[in-house]
C-alpha cells in the first residue's frame, strides 16, 4: 500500500518556555506540527524552511534542525492514508502569525497538554519525544 502513504516534513518548534507550537488547518479538527509535503528536489530541510515562512510568516533557521526521527502514523486529514513524517527541531524567528491554510495556533506545555484534538503524529510521537527531551 505504498500510495496511501504520504511523505511529509514536521517541525517540532518551541519557545523560551519549553512550549510547543501547533497549528490547525482549514475546515480540520486536529492540532498538528507545522510542515507539509516536500516539492519536487526539496531536501528536507529547505521544505520546512520554505512551509513555515508560508503558513507563519516567521523564519526557520535552517542550520538550526536537528532531525528526531521519521514516524509513520495514520494520517490526521486524510483517512485510509498513512503519513511518514520526517520530523525536525528547528529554531524561528520573527513574529509567528497563521497564514494561508493554518485557521490557528496554539503553544501547548507538552507536560501539562490542553484538552485539544491532536493529529496522530503529534499525540504518539511528537508531544512525547517534546516531554523527553525538555528544552
């Protein structure tokens, strides 16, 4: 079933606090890490650049991320679809704001979580790799 599989690149973002960014698209339920799909010959890295200056307006510092690890989980938008997500730590800079398809954004304690919708790869791997890892 390797086409129900959708490869997709997450940022794990925190602020000063330890807190963690989500974000929550357009007519959808779940909170997630900022990301997406890679274009075509993007590296991982130039992709979450590239998808957090569209969906934030802030700046990622590239030579700030440090990969996590890839997960493959169900997909939070997409049923009977898979994602494998290449998740980093990455630094940004500048004023944060939802822009294009993200409707909102939260910063959640991953130690103390809000009572929100999590997408999968948020709830089983990302939020608890943030609660190991501190800051």
């Amino acid at each position: 079933m390797k086409d129900r599989i959708i490869p997709v690149v997450a940022a794990l973002i925190r602020d000063d606090a330890g807190r963690v960014l989500l974000v929550r698209k357009r007519g959808t339920a779940a909170f997630m890490q900022p990301g997406g799909k890679r274009e075509v010959g993007e590296t991982d890295v130039a992709a979450l650049v590239r998808e957090i200056d569209e969906e934030l307006g802030c700046r990622a510092l590239a030579d700030s991320a440090q990969a996590l690890g890839v997960f493959d989980c169900p997909a939070a938008n997409e049923p009977a679809f898979s994602v494998r997500a290449a998740v980093y730590a990455i630094d940004i800079i500048g004023a944060v704001t939802p822009k294009a398809e993200i409707d909102e954004m939260v910063w959640v304690d991953p130690a103390a979580l809000p009572d929100l919708p999590f997408a999968p790869l948020t709830r089983d791997h990302v939020l608890p790799l943030a609660t190991e890892h501190g800051r």
